[in-house]
C-alpha cells in the first residue's frame, strides 16, 4: 500500500487524476473507482483496475516526490504519513550531521531516519513532466512493432 509521502507518477485522463506508471510505450492507469472502471472500461487485476492509454490521450504525466527541510537542511521524504516519514540526508548533511543526528546508512551514500512529520519544514511537492518522454518511448514502440 503507497503512503502519503511515497514517489508515484499520476496522469490525467479525460479530466480525471490516475496513479500511473510506464508500461512499454504506454501508460496504465490506476484505479479502485467501481464509477470510473465502468465509464472508461478499465480491466481488473488483483485488488485495483487498469487500462494501458497512449500518452497523447493524456493532459499531464508527471513523476512526484517530495522534498522537505530537517535541522535546516534539504532532505528527501521517501514515504511517510502524517505523523512519521522516512527521509533520506542530501549532501548538505556533514558526517558529523549524519551521526549527531542519528541516521542510519543502508546503501553506500545513502543515509536514512525516520522522524516525526512535525520536525520537518518547507515541505514541498516536486513534480517532473513526463508527458514529452512518454511520447517519445510511445513513437519508438509504435515504429518496433
């Protein structure tokens, strides 16, 4: 199950906002709306619905993460609710920072530690277009085939 703060793409079809991810050239949308499987004849797999569109059906495609502050320095917030995130140290954080503030690593160069949500600030949701890329892939799988 995604939480709050997790990466995802989205994309808007018809109006409406989808999770969504690639899928060799195309884009499946993501459902559980019983109303919306029935409107745009989305097919069931496992507990949620899906429909695989070509990007030019879409209005926006996008990546989105966030970002937030912590002790005053940039952090990545890799998932999380409203009461506890786990956030990733950027290179603002010293080793000195990494250790006096308790992150643990769990890859090399990767610093991690769960905090309350409240200890962050500037909380910001950061969006990446991905609609020209996915066009892009699209055009070169329609010329493979």
């Amino acid at each position: 199950m995604k939480t709050k703060y997790e990466p995802d793409f989205f994309a808007v079809f018809q109006g409406n906002l989808f999770s969504a991810s690639p899928r060799k050239g195309y884009v499946k949308l993501i459902t559980k709306s019983k109303r919306i499987v029935k409107k745009y004849e989305f097919l069931e797999e496992d507990d949620a619905y899906y429909k695989l569109v070509s990007p030019y059906e879409l209005t926006e495609y996008y990546y989105q993460h966030f970002k937030a502050k912590y002790q005053g320095k940039e952090v990545c917030i890799w998932r999380g609710n409203d009461r506890y995130v786990d956030i990733g140290a950027s290179s603002d954080f010293s080793a000195d920072d990494l250790e006096s503030l308790g992150f643990i690593q769990v890859e090399k160069y990767v610093f991690e530690k769960t905090v309350l949500t409240s200890e962050l600030t500037d909380i910001l949701v950061i969006k990446k277009d991905k609609l020209k890329e996915a066009k892009k892939e699209f055009d070169e799988y329609q010329k493979q085939k």
